[in-house]
C-alpha cells in the first residue's frame, strides 16, 4: 500500500472514530439528566471523558512503541464500541448494580471512551513512522482535518437518529428488547459505526514500518511539562493562553445543552442543530478564512482580535435566549434566533484563536521541537477541557444559569493580559 492510501486510509479511521463520539454530544447532557443527574452531575460525566483521554493518551502511546500501532488502534476501536454500546444500555444496566441506577454505568462507559480517546497520540505516531520528517506537519494537518470534520458531522447524524421520524420507524423494527429513545439511539449509532470502523482499520489498515526518529522517548510527567513549559519565557504564555482559551470554551460547550434545554425547551435534535450550525461555521472560517486573514493582520493579532470577540459574545450567549425584540424565523422562536446570531462571532472568535495560538506555539517552538510543542497543547486543552465543564456546572447549579457563560467570557480578559505581555518580534 502506497504511504498516501495509508494516510487516507487512516485519515478515514480518525474521522469515523471522531464521529462516534460525536454523535454522542448533544447527548450526554440531557441523557444525566434523565436519570436524575443535576446540571453540576452532568457536567462532570462531559468531564470524565477528557480526564480519561489526558491519562490514557500517553499509556496508548508508550503501548503502541512496544506492541505496535495496528494493534493498540484495532484495541481502542474496540474499547469505543463497547463504551458507546454501554452508553445505550445504561438503563437496563442500572437495576443490576443498585439504586445507583444508570448514572454509574453512563460514568464508566465515559471513562472508558475517554480512555480509548487517547488513541490520538498512537495516530500520531503512525504518522510519523509513514512520512518523512518534511511532509509530517502535512500528514498531522490531515489528521487536525479528519478531527474537525467529525465534530461537525457527528451533532448533525445525532439529530437525524434522535428525531420523532427515526424513533418511530425503529420502534416498529426493532425487537422489544432493544430500548429506543432519544438517549439510546445516537448511543448504538455511535457504537455501530466504531464497530464498521474497527472492521475497516482490521481489514485494510497496515502495521508501519517503524522509523528510529520517530519512536517515543521516555517521557517525564506530563505535569511536569506543561508546569515548566509555562513556567518558561518563550512559549509559557502562549501555552498559559491556550489553557485559558480551551477552559473557558469548554466551560460554554458544557452548559450550553442545559441552557437551551432549560430556556428554550430543545432536547437532543434540536440541539444537534444548533451545534451543527456552530461546528460548520468553525470549520468554514478555519479551513477558508483564517489562511487569508492571517496573511494579512498576522497570527498575533488574530488570536487577541479572536480572545476579544469570545470575550463579548459568551457574556451574550445566556441573555439572548430571551430577546423578544428578534424576529422569529418560521418555526424557530426568537429566543434561539437570537442564540444562532451570538454564536456566529463566537465561532468566528474561537476559529481565530484556537488556529492562531497553535500557530504561535508552532512559530516560539524550534525545528527540532514542534512534537513536544503540539503535545504540551493538547494536554493543556485536556486539562481545560476536564475542569472547564466542573466548573461551570458548579456555578449553573449553586448561582445562576447565566453564571458560566459570563465568567468564561470574563476568563478571556487574562487571556488578552497574557498575550499583551508576549514578545510579538520573537515570534513573527
């Protein structure tokens, strides 16, 4: 198999795995919720999953430098397929382990999606082992792309599987046995398309040959470096940046089902709409705006111009689900009109910063570098994205609903302190 059908081939791996779980985000929120779980309670189950991708990221890696890559990736498709099939059954399960009910077993599944999640690293490394040091950042880009496209994709099969039509249609074909709702289905979804997936990777996806410059050296705490990588002068505030950035995003991305569902009455198809629309806007202004503006206005200013929007426009987001003074369109009342224009600049501003401050993280970094510099960025948005969502769970339930969009649009203004304070002729 030529190295471009490699790529491609695992190009195709990483979307379909990246779309099961996509599926299941408009999910998780209101799914806790129907077995009792308070905004705070969901808001830890959407945590678990990127506190168990932090800590498994780094294992899977170090196992796939041993074992080989084709067998940790078949091993985490198949962890997938049976986390998203307990996702579904997480009702049937429940009167098995107690009064506890389902809640523990959508908390395990969680755990161990995450924990398959970290299959990234090992993609990594697959990338490295097929391509030459002068095409790895453009065979990592396909990767970033296959990502992308599966945030976008998966809300919109969600709200296509979740919606009155397919629940009726499949309540007449399937057996009795099998439970069928809103919750359930985008969960076996996910599952069948990961266990399609795990047939492919099995069938058509290569051991690489293994590269010596692209085996994994042994690696100190990742705690330890990211706390010295911030600590450092050169790229510290960018990597503290990103932090921020992610955390406060996350912390949107967390509460923003509970918020509609509360304000606007919008289950699981609903929401898969809004996100959709949300996902298709990053991904446009990602793949086709920021290349130009970026050669105009430069990466600096892209990421503070970026923080500055995020800034306006999260303090917005609770508030505009009730402007009565927008239009409805059709059937869409105002208040979700309303939601839909607040968060176009938001995804214009979270496009802008997220490729930007990658961009300077890359530009502060050596040539020798770049691995490490990308690898501390995403354990810094693992974090984030672990206690972001705690975090405003806890303000959604102990202060007001409108509580963690404010304080994560307020967390952009140390974003915009940090960056201000950045070296700008060190890194343009």
């Amino acid at each position: 198999m030529t190295r471009r059908r490699v790529i491609g081939t695992l190009f195709l791996v990483v979307f379909i795995d990246l779309l099961g779980f996509g599926i299941l985000i408009p999910v998780i929120p209101l799914y806790a919720q129907a077995f009792g779980a308070n905004e705070f309670v969901g808001s830890l189950l959407i945590a678990t999953y990127s506190l168990f991708q932090f800590l498994g990221a780094p294992v899977l890696g170090r196992l796939s430098d041993e074992r080989g890559r084709r067998p940790v990736l078949l091993l985490s498709l198949f962890g997938s397929v049976l986390a998203w099939t307990l996702f579904g059954i997480a009702g049937e399960l429940g009167p098995l382990l107690g009064a506890t009910n389902g809640l523990v077993v959508l908390f395990l599944a969680r755990a161990l999606a995450g924990a398959m999640g970290g299959n990234i690293a090992t993609a990594n490394a697959y990338i490295a082992d097929v391509t030459p040091p002068e095409d790895r950042a453009k065979g990592l880009g396909i990767l970033g792309a296959a990502f992308g496209l599966g945030f976008v994709f998966g809300p919109a099969i969600a709200g296509v599987v979740s919606g009155p039509a397919a629940l009726n249609l499949l309540r007449g074909v399937l057996p009795a046995a099998v439970p069928v709702s809103e919750f359930t289905i985008p969960s076996f979804t996910a599952a069948l398309l990961t266990g399609l997936n795990l047939v492919l990777a099995f069938v058509v996806l290569p051991e690489p040959p293994r590269r010596a410059d692209a085996r994994a050296a042994p690696e100190e705490s990742r705690l330890t470096e990211l706390y010295e990588a911030v600590t450092s002068p050169g790229v510290g505030p960018l990597i503290l940046s990103f932090f921020l950035a992610s955390f406060a995003f996350s912390a949107f991305e967390s509460q923003f089902i509970f918020l509609t569902n509360d304000r606007l009455g919008y289950g699981t198809a609903a929401n898969a709409v809004l996100l959709t629309y949300i996902g298709v806007l990053i991904a446009i202004i990602q793949g086709g705006l920021v290349g130009p503006l970026t050669d105009r206005f430069g990466e600096y200013r892209l990421a503070v111009g970026g923080a500055a929007i995020q800034a306006a426009a999260l303090a917005l987001v609770p508030f505009s689900t009730s402007w009565t003074f927008v239009p409805p369109i059709g059937p869409v009342a105002p208040g979700a009109v309303a939601l839909a224009i607040v968060a176009t600049p938001l995804a214009f501003g979270n496009a802008l910063t997220n490729v930007s401050l990658n961009a300077l993280v890359s530009l502060n970094a050596g040539d020798d570098e770049q691995g490490g510099a990308f690898g501390l960025t995403q354990s810094a948005g693992s974090l984030a994205r672990t206690f972001g969502p705690a975090l405003a769970g806890f303000l959604y339930v102990t202060v007001a609903y409108w509580t963690p969009f404010v304080v994560a649009g307020v967390l952009f203004l140390p974003v915009l302190f940090v960056l201000g304070g950045v070296a700008r002729e060190q890194i343009r």
